[in-house]
C-alpha cells in the first residue's frame, strides 16, 4: 500500500511539472539575448528642413504714358428763335413762324486728375441735308476744375419749323509722361531646420 501511494505521488509531480512551462526572462537594456548580443536604446537629434512659404507686399514705382482721369457731361440741347419781333429768345418750338433759330451745345469736361492737361472737343450740326462743321476748341483744365466747351449754331429753321441735330466728339484727350507706385504681391520661400529626437535600438 505504501509502494501505490508513492508511485502515485510521484505521478502527480511529474504531471504537474509538464503542465507548467516557466516563462522567458525579460530582457533589460544592457543584458544579452539569447544570440549572445547586447541591445541598448540610441537617441540621435536628426536636423528635418522644412519649406515655408508666405507672400510678400512691396511698393515699386511703375513709369509710362498715361490718360488723365476726367468726367464729360453733355448737357441738353438748346433750340431758340432769334429772329421773330414777340418770339425772339424763346423755345423754337414754341415759334412755328420763326425764320431764324439758334441751336446750342455744351459738353462739360471735369479733371479728374492730379495733373492739369488739355482737351480738344469738336461738335458739327445738321439741318436737313447740310451740315456743319464747328472750329475744334482746346482749353487746358486744372486738376479738380470743369470747363464747359460751348458751341452754337444760326440757321433758317424752315417751314414747318425744324430744329438742328448737333453731335459732340472729344478730339483729342491729354497724356502725361507719368510715374506713380504700385503695390505688388510676391511668393516668397525659405528652408527652415528643426531638430527631431529618433530612439532606435542597437544591439552588438
């Protein structure tokens, strides 16, 4: 009896021995492995470049010919009898028996500009199948300032009463040899280093 509880102890051992397999041990930097090798972390500071790019505003003075800034108005015709005893100085249109009119035109040039130049405005009429052609007017306008180039025209309105067609034309404008500044916008790059920490493990 003693001889089985040996035999049966013994086998409870040795079972219990198979089950049970111990685990590997850790492994600390500076210890070897298995191969026989020594590992151990390694921290480097590695440069990285990076491109930043921003834009950038600067001021250049740009030259050249140039038109001056200006406003032209062209105000309403004006059709007057000027021959007609009572009627002389009213609206033609009102003077159905006038024999003689008048027909003005005005076109108003303001200088919009910061240099004073010179205009030349032109105008020409038409009564039926004639026409008129108006000596050319030049007037030279400081800046900020208006001129108003005036033309008028006699003719025989006719029976029934016809009123003249007027045209005005700018003829010439002024340009000015001029330089002024300009903002512009330019892109511009520029490398720029940062230190990066990298960990790597060696093993000898």
């Amino acid at each position: 009896m003693r001889i089985f509880i040996l035999m049966v102890t013994v086998l409870v051992m040795f079972l219990a021995g198979c089950n049970g397999v111990p685990a590997a041990p850790e492994m600390q930097e500076g210890e070897e492995d298995e191969s026989g090798l020594q590992c151990r972390n390694v921290t480097e500071e590695i440069p990285v470049v990076e491109e930043i790019c921003e834009e950038v505003s600067y001021t250049e003075e740009v030259c050249g010919i140039r038109k001056l800034e200006y406003a032209a108005t062209e105000l309403p015709k004006v059709d007057l009898c000027v021959r007609d005893g009572p009627c002389v100085g009213e609206p033609l249109k009102n003077c159905p028996d006038c024999d003689k009119a008048m027909s003005r035109c005005v076109l108003v040039i303001t200088n919009e500009d910061d240099k004073e130049g010179t205009w030349e405005v032109g105008a020409n009429y038409t009564i039926g199948a004639f026409g008129f052609n108006k000596e050319p007017v030049s007037h030279s306008i400081k800046p900020n300032e208006s001129f108003a180039f005036d033309f008028n025209q006699l003719y025989a309105p006719g029976k029934p009463i016809n009123s003249a067609r007027c045209e005005l034309f700018i003829m010439e404008e002024p340009m000015i040899d001029d330089c002024h500044d300009e903002t512009r916008t330019v892109l511009e790059c520029r490398n720029v280093t940062n230190i990066e920490t990298v960990v790597t493990e060696v093993c000898e």
